[in-house]
C-alpha cells in the first residue's frame, strides 16, 4: 500500500519505524506540494519522546 499517495489515513494504526518508536496515526494529513507526496501525523506510543506528535512518511515504516 503506497501511503504517499492517500490524502487521508485512519486514525488509530500502529507502525513500527526504523528506529524502533512505535507510533498510532492521528488521522492528520498533510500534502508536501514540493515532492507531490502526502506524510500523516503520528503520536509515539512506545519509545522516547512517548507522546510527542510528527508527521511521518509511513512507506517508511512497518504495519504492526
């Protein structure tokens, strides 16, 4: 599934990234026009900085 392409993503979807956070979409997305690609907000559920918020190419990471 190409998440860059999907202008929105639900809420609540857990991914592992590379540096191992475990993160839950916030169903916030964002259109980067530059590189016609769109990244999703993310809140870390598991890992240092739990709580924080970010956007996150999710092509990058892992489903859990």
């Amino acid at each position: 599934m190409a998440y860059v392409e999907m202008g929105s993503v639900e809420a609540g979807l857990r991914f592992k990234t590379r540096s191992g956070l475990v993160v839950e979409t916030t169903g916030n997305t964002q259109r980067i026009e530059s590189h016609n690609l769109y990244v999703h907000e993310v809140v870390i559920v598991e890992g240092p900085g739990e709580g924080s918020k970010y956007l996150l190419n999710l092509d990058a990471a892992e489903p859990l």
